[in-house]
C-alpha cells in the first residue's frame, strides 16, 4: 500500500507521437494512443470548466452577460471548435471507413 500514487498525482512519461513511430512497433503505438487519449481528456475537461464559468457569469451578470461575459464565451468557442474528442478507434484509421458501395449501371 506504500506504493500506491493516486489518480491526480500520477505522471506519465512522454513518448513520441504516431508519426514519429515505426509501423512495427506495437508497445510505441499502444502507448501514445493512450497519451494521445489522456490529453484529449485533459482538454475536454477543461472546457467542461470553463463552460461552468461561462454559465455562472451568465447568471450573476444578468442583462449585462453579453459585454461582461464576451471574453469567456469567445475563449470557450475557440476552444469548443479545437477540441475535438475521438477515441482510438478513430486513430487506429477503423473508423468512418464504410466499404465502397456498388454503383448502378445507367444504359
């Protein structure tokens, strides 16, 4: 039990990402996916925050929400647009891959 470091005090080493990897290296791509999907959590999280800012300066505000709260609402639509949550199997390239489709012949 001495051993045991919780959740929000772990540290990750920082591995290379997907382009930098050989294609034959299974353990290097398992694990920047997973780096790649902590991050993205990270930022999802983020936002989540600063959505629960966004509404709390729209209630305290009042009528004034749209001059007092502006910097937060544009800061959280940038961000909204940058993060862009997929999972693994989005990065595997699986994904979004349906199969190609017969085409009918017109005479």
């Amino acid at each position: 039990m001495a051993d045991y470091i919780p959740p929000s005090q772990r540290k990750f080493e920082k591995v290379p990402d997907f382009d930098e990897l050989e294609k034959d290296d299974l353990i290097g791509f398992r694990k920047a996916r997973d780096q790649y999907l902590r991050e993205s959590w990270v930022r999802a999280m983020e936002l989540r925050v600063l959505q629960k800012q966004l509404k709390k300066c729209y209630r305290t505000e009042g009528v004034n929400y749209m001059q007092n709260c502006r910097a937060l609402g544009e800061l959280y639509l940038d961000m909204a647009k940058a993060q862009r949550l997929k999972g693994y199997r989005t990065l595997d390239g699986k994904a979004n891959k349906l199969p190609p489709q017969p085409q009918a012949k017109t005479a």
